[in-house]
C-alpha cells in the first residue's frame, strides 16, 4: 500500500506563480490526498487564481487522456483566507491543523515539484525517528544542465547561524533543514510545530534543535528534486536584505537564549555581538533607519528565549554535538552591500 500525504502551501501575494506550484503537484507521480493553501492576506489576485484552479481541478482531471491517469482521485483544494499576513510559521501551522495523511509537504509558492519528488521522499521514511526529508532544491524553474542548487538542506553552527548546502556530496544526516520544501511526519510536526512567535525567518533552525533535542533525525534525499525561484514574496535589493536581517536577527538571538548550553552560549553572545553591530552600519549606511531597532529587540528577544527555557523532553543532552564548526567569513556577507558605491 502506498503511503500517503497532504501538501500546505502558504501564500502571499503570489499571483504570478501559485497557479505553476499548484499544477505541479496534480502532476505528480503521487499525488497528494490534500492541497491546503493558507493565503497570507494577500493584496493582489492570488485568492481568485487559487479559486479558479480548484474549480478546475475535476475538469483538469478529466481532461486527461491516459486511462490509468484519468481514473485516479483528484486531491481535495482546501483553501485558508486570512485576513492579515500572520507569518510564515503561524500559516503553516494553522494550515497544518487540516492536515490528516501521515505526512506532509511543505512548499513555498514559488516551488514546482520533479514527478517522482514525493515519491522519492516517501520511500525514504524508513523509520519512525526520521522526522523531516528534505529533496534538492534547484535554482529556477527552467530545468538545465548543472543547474545550480539553491540548497540541499542546511546546516547550524555553534554561534547560531544557518546556511543552506549547496553540494549534492556529502553525509545524508543533517543537524537543520531547509524550509523552502520538504516532507515531514505528520504527527511530528503537529507536535512540535514552527515556533509561534517568530514572523519570518529561522524557524527551520529553532525547530530543528528541538526536534535534535527529542532525538529525531533529519535527512536529505538525493533522488527527489524540486526548483525554487527563490523570494518571490520578500521585499528586493537592499530592502529585502535589511527586512531579512532584521527578522531573522531577532530570532536568531531567541533561539541561543532558549536552547543554547552554557558551554556555547558566551561564544555565541560574542559573535553574535559583533554581528549585530554589522547590521546597525548596515541599516545606518543605507538609511534603514526603522530596522535600528534591532539592536535592542534582539536583547529582548534573547531575554524572552532565557525565560523560556526549559530541560522537559530533552533526551539527547549532547545534541550540540551536531553543530557545526562556525565559519567566521560567511557572518559579513553583506561586506559587498555595505561598501558597494552602487548601494
């Protein structure tokens, strides 16, 4: 018997691509028993084209010429509409609550799915203590040769700090994962769900602790490929870097408050620091003033993460031993933004 899952999408002002993402999964190998979308208060037409491919969906099916494809069930298109954008973690994990299949596919709505990708992710839940799979994700739409890998997965290190994995080498065994696509157990996700309080940003990383804490792996599969036009819902140019830096600069400073052990949080305090004086020259340098405030939330935040914290549940105490070491160069990547004349 085949397994089966539900896929959640959340969108936001996504009317040039949802309709793309969403036609990809009905022509999937396997296709899901669901499609929920969580609309994200959008201000342009995504609402209506998500309406217009649900009413179509049984047309579409119907229209199919192969016998053994036009006989198989269309997925029910459930449809969420929030009034205001709530952000990315709380509409997923609203979006989650109608999920009933075993797992479940989370994609972004700039995401389009290979044929077999849930498939092949399928196949590689082998165990129960694997949690999360996620598939390749290839830089843009149009397939071609040696097309470039917008991340294969990700990886934490010991300040904090998270990158996406660009080689399709190396161990399959991850300590992060990448939140533009990837599958997880259903049961698991519900119970640890994305942390509430964040908007936006590293709330791949923060759950990924916790689910390290609790003892679950998460993996990469190499056969299942999916392609990602990359922040289509952010802001662009040097907005989109500071908007990203601020959301995820605070969150980031949460994250080593609540979880961090002693032994590594003085050293993330310190990097962190310095990095956060970075950003201020940043924000000041472009004149993103309204992001200053960071320097004082990412405090708060920090403070807020201390209070929070808490040893119920945790059963690997060594879970840190799964941070990376930190590689200093990649914390001042904006280095070409700050002193580029062209900014």
């Amino acid at each position: 018997m085949k397994k089966s899952y539900d896929a959640v999408i959340v969108n936001y002002n996504g009317e040039r691509i949802i309709a793309e993402c969403l036609k990809s999964l009905l022509k999937s190998d396997l296709r899901p028993a669901k499609i929920i979308v969580f609309d994200n208060g959008s201000k342009d037409n995504s609402v209506k084209v998500i309406k217009n491919i649900r009413r179509s969906v049984w047309r579409w099916e119907n229209s199919r010429v192969s016998p053994s494809r036009s006989t198989r069930q269309a997925p029910e298109v459930i449809l969420i509409e929030s009034e205001k954008n709530i952000g990315f973690g709380p509409a997923n994990n609203e979006a989650t609550k109608r999920a009933k299949a075993p797992f479940i596919l989370f994609l972004n709505n700039d995401i389009i799915l290979d044929k077999k990708c849930s498939t092949e992710l399928l196949g590689w839940f082998k165990d129960n203590t694997t949690a999360i799979l996620n598939p390749i994700i290839y830089k843009g739409w149009k397939i071609e040769n040696n097309q470039l890998v917008y991340a294969f997965g990700a990886v934490l290190d010991r300040f904090g700090f998270n990158y996406g994995l660009y080689s399709l080498d190396g161990a399959d065994d991850l300590n992060c994962f990448s939140g533009a696509c990837f599958m997880a157990r259903t049961d698991i996700f519900k119970k640890f769900r994305f942390e509430k309080s964040f908007f936006l940003y590293f709330e791949e990383p923060e759950m990924s602790i916790r689910l390290l804490k609790a003892g679950y792996k998460i993996a990469r599969v190499k056969k299942a490929k999916s392609y990602h036009l990359v922040s289509q819902s952010s802001p662009k140019e040097v907005e989109g870097v500071a908007f990203r830096q601020f959301y995820a600069g605070q969150n980031r400073w949460f994250m080593i408050g609540k979880h961090f052990p002693v032994r590594l949080i003085f050293g993330a305090i310190s990097v962190n620091l310095l990095h956060l004086f970075y950003l201020v020259f940043f924000f000041t340098k472009n004149k993103k003033f309204k992001y200053l405030k960071l320097f004082y939330l990412a405090w708060y935040h920090f403070s807020r993460g201390l209070l929070g914290r808490s040893r119920v549940g945790i059963k690997k105490k060594l879970w840190h031993k799964k941070l990376t070491k930190p590689e200093i160069r990649n914390y001042f990547a904006l280095k070409k933004k700050v002193f580029s004349k062209k900014v």
